[in-house]
C-alpha cells in the first residue's frame, strides 16, 4: 500500500512538473511568435532612407530615396540597400567614364 | 530498422544537394589585352579571366567581378550603417572597375552566353559556333607545344593556338571546340588579345550568372544597341534617377567611345 501511494505521489509530482514546463514552454513559443510577428509586421511595412550618391569626378551628389517593405516594390532592407548600391556604382562608372580606376561601365568589349 | 532507412534517406539526399553544386577540377587563368577604341590605340585595358573546368562543363568569367561586387557591398553597407547627420553617403570611387562582365558557360560544346547591360542581365545560347581550320604551324607557349588554327566570329578572323599535350576542347570566351586547351587567341588586327597565365588543378564552385533573361543574341544585340545610343536614357530608366543635363551628355559621349565589340 505504502509502495502504492509512494509511486502515484511521484507519478502527481511528475505530471505536476511536466505541465508547468508544458505551460512555460507555450508562453515562451506564444512570446516567440508574437516577436516574429511584431518583425514581420515591421518588415511588411514601408520604410524609407535617403541617401547621396557622389560622384567623384564632378563632385555633385545625387539624392535619392530608398523604400522596402509593403508598396515599394521591394521586399526587404538588404535588397534595397542592394539595389541602391548597385545605382550608384552604375552612376559612378557611366559619369566618370572608362580608365578611372573607377569602372569600365561604357568600356569593355562586352 | 526504421532508423536506418531514415538514416540513409537522409544521407543519400544531403549528397545529391552536394552534388547539385558543380564546383571545378581545373582552372586556366588568362589575360585579356584589348582597346576600346581599335582608332585610338593609347593605353590598351588588361584583366585577369578565369575558366573553370569540371568534365565536359566550363564556367569562363572575370577574377575581378566577384572582387568587385564584394567591395562595393562592403563600401555600400557601412555607409548605410554609418549616416552622415542622418543621410547615408554613398562613394563608389575606391571600387575596382570590371572590365570584362561577360560569361561563358559550356555543357558538352553547347555554349550559353550571360551578358550584363547596366541593371540587366541576358543569356543566350552560342548560336554560330566558330568552324576553326587547323594548319601546320607551330609554337611553344609555356613549355606547351601548340598547333595554329583561324576562324570567324561575328565577322572578325581569329588566329587561335592551341595544345594537345592538353587535351580539353576548351577555351577563353567561345573559343572553344579544337582537339586541345587554346592557350593564346588574338584577332590579326591584335585589337583582342587572350593569353593563358597559369593552368591548375582547382576545386571552386561553378555558380552562374543569376536573373538572367533568357534570349536570343538579336534581342540581346538590339539592347545594347539602345544602350550605346541613349545611355544617359537607358540608364536613368533603369535606375530610376533623373540625370543633370551636364551628365546626360557625359553619359551619352563616353558610351559612344567604344567600339571593339567581343560580341
């Protein structure tokens, strides 16, 4: 009897046990998902940086706006950031031209 | 048992993701000597040029466009971590040009060609592969002894030399196809020039040119033709900036500077 009620004392303890992990381990999956969520939520919607592009041998800027996010045609930061990086140099290579040391974008037999 | 089955299901696909990746066996390393202006023949461009090689495959594309690209990510990153009073400064002057952006890839002689135009990217297929002719000349470059043989490609002649002492149908570009490696192609005129500097063995991934449009070489033709005639247009459409007057004419001058097309 004693064995009895030691072993179902445990088999409590233990299923006790399991449920507050069971429950703890939820509340930090709901924390989770709702932070996710929050950074989803965030990365969908727009957001924008301006930037100056210069050009080193006129030593003018161009200014320009980068957006991502929901509406702007670009999904995340990093491929804004990308795409703008990409347009500058393009502008610096066509601007200053060929044998700069700064691009070949009019030369090059391609 | 279930174990086991899963085990070897799940090594079996790891290696066929690994095998996914064509990566090289060899690698030739050429110089590219050429003008962009064949009339004005002052301070001709060089570039290192990589053809890697994995069995019947090749992947050929400059060393310096990957260096490039990675600088200019590096420059254009910080700059966009580091605002200047709030406004991000972007400074391409310190990013190393790239002078040939062309790419071959070759699968068993059939030949793919990737092309960049400013923001935009084609690829066709080599619709006109060189008919070369081998003659008896020879002569030793590297220690290797090569054959002579001339072809046609795009109009212009080409004199290529090839060795047999390697017996790969390879080549810089599209000039491929001869019963061994072409160490050296030029055309008469020596307004394109490709040399081999070094032939190894080495193991590097063969990724290709990615977003690329598939076409035809006209549709290709026609764009760059667009582009040599209206660049400062072409260029401000594809990137969405209006351009200063100043550099409209900038633009359109120095794109018509060029005129030693590889094609």
């Amino acid at each position: 009897m004693k064995k009895l009620l030691l072993l179902s004392t445990f088999a409590i303890v233990g299923l006790t046990n399991a449920k507050s992990i069971d429950l703890e381990k939820g509340k930090k999956e709901n924390e989770k998902k709702s932070d996710q969520k929050k950074e989803s939520e965030s990365e969908l919607k727009m957001q924008c940086i301006q930037n100056a592009m210069f050009v080193w041998c006129t030593g003018e800027f161009y200014h320009d706006t980068v957006c991502w996010g929901e509406g702007s045609g670009t999904a995340t930061y990093q491929q804004a950031i990308a795409d703008e990086i990409h347009n500058s140099q393009l502008l610096t290579e066509y601007i200053c031209g060929q044998g700069t040391g700064s691009g070949w974008g009019t030369g090059g037999p391609n | 048992m279930r174990f086991y089955i899963l085990f070897s299901i799940l090594f079996s696909s790891i290696l066929y993701s690994q095998s996914d990746s064509l990566k090289s066996q060899y690698e030739v390393i050429y110089k590219i000597k050429s003008f962009n202006d064949t009339l004005y023949k002052y301070n001709a461009a060089e570039e290192n040029l990589s053809l890697l090689i994995k069995g019947h495959k090749s992947l050929f594309r400059s060393t310096q466009k990957a260096i490039s690209d990675s600088i200019a990510m590096a420059i254009g990153k910080k700059s966009f971590e580091n605002p200047v009073d709030g406004k991000v400064i972007l400074d391409m002057k310190n990013v190393p040009g790239v002078y040939f952006k062309s790419e071959v890839f070759s699968d068993n002689g059939k030949q793919t060609i990737y092309k960049e135009l400013m923001r935009n990217r084609f690829s066709f297929p080599l619709e006109d592969p060189i008919q070369w002719k081998i003659g008896n000349e020879t002569k030793i470059i590297e220690n290797y002894s090569c054959k002579k043989a001339t072809g046609k490609y795009k109009g212009r002649h080409y004199v290529a030399w090839f060795t047999e002492a390697i017996p790969i149908p390879d080549g810089p570009y599209v000039f491929k196809g001869l019963p061994g490696l072409v160490l050296e192609v030029y055309d008469p005129s020596d307004n394109i020039h490709f040399t081999m500097v070094s032939f190894k063995k080495v193991v590097k991934p063969m990724t290709l040119m990615k977003d690329a449009f598939a076409t035809k070489y006209s549709t290709f033709y026609k764009a760059r033709q667009n582009s040599i005639d209206n660049a400062a247009g072409v260029l401000s459409n594809q990137t969405g900036i209006t351009l200063k007057p100043a550099d409209i004419a900038r633009i359109n001058s120095n794109a018509k500077r060029n005129n030693n097309y590889l094609d």
